[in-house]
C-alpha cells in the first residue's frame, strides 16, 4: 500500500535535482556540476606541501605551478605522477546521517625541462588539475503505515570526468637574484552527470538523462622567483576560464641553514579575483637529513566567499627517495570542510561535510 504523501515525494525527485544545482558553488556533487574539485597538488612535491604552487621545488611541475621556478635548479628533468582520491560526504538531517563514499582518479601528470644555456630553461607537459568524479543513489521511502520504509523510488548519479592543461614553459634568469617565467597551452576537458530515475511502484515513470559541461580555453601561468641567500620568494598567477577560477599566490621559504637541508615557508592564494575571492593560506616544512631522503609537510586553511560554503582545513606529508639520477616521490593530503548547502537529493540539510583524501606517486629522472 502506498500513500498520496509518498508517491507525491517520488514523483517530485527528478523535478528536484534539476532545479537546487546551480543555486551555489559548493563541494562534491555541486563541484561536479561546476568544474570540479581543484586539485591541492598536482605532483607529490606540490601535493607533500599543501597544494603549494608559488613556492616549489624547480621541477617540471613548476611548468604549471610557478614556472619561474622551471630555472631554479640546474639541468634537465623528466617526471612522471599519478594519484588517486577518496572523497567522503556526511549528511545530516532530520532523518539521521547519509555517507556517500567516492574513489576516483587524483593527479595525473607528465613534463619534462630542458636547460639549454646557464640562463634558459624551458619545458612542456600535461596535468590534470580538477576532478568532477561523484557518484550516489537517494531512495525514497514510504512515510506512513503501514508500509513504512518500503523504498518507493531511487535516483542514482553518476559524475565522470575533470579538466587538464597542456602547455609549454619557458624560464629566464634576469639577475642573479631575480628568475621570470611564463607557461601557455590549453586547458580542456568537461564532464558528464548521469541520472537514472527508477519508480520501483510505477515503471513507466523511469527516465534517464544527462548534464554535461565543457571547457577548452587558452591558459597561462606566469610568475617571478626571487633566490635569495637564507630566503626564497615567489609569486604566480594562473589565468581562468569558465570552470576553473584564476588564482594569483605568493610565499617565501626561509632556510635553516646554508645548505638547505631544512627550511619553512609560508603562502598566500587568492582564488576568483574577478568576484569575492577565496582565500587559502599554508604553512609548509621540508627537512633533509641526507641527500637522499627528503621529507615534507604543510598545514593549509581555506575560506570560501560564500557563506554556505564553509572553511576547509587540511594537512599533508610527503617524501622523496633518490636512487641515483632517479627519485621516488610520494605524498598524501586530507582535508575537511563543513557547510551548509545543497548535496545530491538532499534539499533541507542540517549539516554537510565533505572530507577528501588523495595520495600521490611519482618517477622523476634527472640525467
């Protein structure tokens, strides 16, 4: 026996997700409606530092961070990286908490940089920096007697997909105290959402369709280096497009000693210049008991412009082993954001956090 009230309810739930999406920019199911989850590293060094991307490591990730970075150490370098990502909303509402757990594909990266003069570096590469991947089932139950709990009706969503970059990078030493560096190529990829309506009451009422968003545009990233005794400084600014917000950063690492086995830093990133932007800040740690072995850290904090988005805090661990002109890196970074608005078939939410996990591994060869 069904009622008026639960069949009125079924009936409404494909109305309903086509409409609340898009009322604001949030986590999860919202990100992946909107361009997906930025991606806080797209390299374990990056990844091992909080997503850090004006203060780096002069590697052939630096091509998309801070290529003013590409020149900072000698020689040339070909690296290859691929992570993955656990995503884990809690919903909380009148009817108790829903957890939706995801595993999805994180980083996914490979450049390379070349030194041709002692003043010149230059690379190219490919990354990706956004992952729109969710994937949930909402059923809808009977609410009165005496078929109370009987599922009636489930929607099912299915996200696939994320952006990626390409691009060349060239670097210039200005002055011994002042490196300049700039990348361009294009940034593309999309994704799509699927739906699937199914009346477990009422079969002709099953339907299916589809979201999709697109982005292929013009990127570039530029940013300045300053290499200085004790201290090193850097600023950078990637360009936006429709579903990826611009970001300008700075930072400073401060040495322990001269020669540079431990060092902190500090950074600063403004995301969404053209609005209200949000802002991140990290603080990041890096100690090298031997030329070897190499570990790494960062603590990050974000504070999103819109209210019911929430803050988001984090930390990350990373390390690199070197085995001759090879090194290991790997790295691993959570972060947990709790706000207040919309997730997948959930309109009238008590509270949602969103926790994500993501893990890094990468190749690099230094001949």
């Amino acid at each position: 026996m069904k009622t008026g009230t639960g069949r009125t309810v079924a009936a409404l739930v494909p109305a309903l997700l086509l409409l609340v999406p898009g009322v604001i920019l949030g986590y999860g199911y919202l990100d992946a409606l909107s361009g997906g989850t930025p991606l806080p590293g797209i390299h374990p060094n990056s990844l091992g530092l909080g997503g850090a991307r004006a203060i780096g490591f002069g590697d052939a990730a630096s091509i998309f961070l801070n290529p003013a970075d590409l020149y900072r150490l000698p020689g040339s370098s070909y690296t290859i990286a691929i992570g993955g990502a656990v995503s884990r909303e809690v919903v909380t509402d009148s009817l108790g908490k829903t957890r939706i757990d995801n595993l999805a594909l994180g980083n996914l990266m490979a450049a390379f940089k070349l030194q041709p003069s002692p003043q010149l570096a230059i690379g190219a590469g490919v990354a990706r920096i956004t992952d729109a991947s969710y994937e949930a089932t909402v059923y809808v139950y009977e609410t009165e007697p005496p078929d109370i709990g009987k599922i009636l009706a489930d929607t099912m969503a299915l996200s696939t997909g994320g952006l990626y970059e390409a691009a060349g990078s060239v670097a210039y030493r200005l002055s011994g105290w002042l490196n300049a560096g700039f990348s361009a190529g294009l940034r593309f990829g999309g994704a799509d959402v699927d739906y699937e309506y199914t009346d477990r009451e009422e079969p002709e009422n099953d339907s299916t369709w589809t979201e999709s968003w697109e982005d292929n545009a013009f990127c570039w990233h530029a940013g300045l280096m300053l290499p200085l005794d004790m201290t090193s400084i850097g600023i950078s600014y990637a360009s936006g497009s429709d579903y990826y917000d611009d970001r300008i950063a700075a930072g400073a690492v401060f040495y322990t000693d001269a020669s540079n086995q431990g060092a902190i830093g500090i950074e600063a990133q403004l995301s969404s210049l053209g609005d209200e932007p949000d802002f991140t800040a990290r603080i990041t740690g890096r100690f090298s008991p031997e030329g070897s072995l190499r570990f790494r850290g960062g603590l990050f904090f974000r504070d999103s412009s819109e209210d019911a988005v929430g803050s988001e805090i984090g930390f990350a661990v990373g390390t690199s082993v070197a085995f001759g002109r090879f090194s290991l890196d790997g790295a691993f970074s959570t972060s947990t954001r709790k706000t207040e608005g919309y997730s997948f078939g959930y309109a009238n939410i008590d509270d949602l956090k969103n926790v994500n996990s993501l893990f890094s591994i990468g190749l690099s060869y230094n001949p």
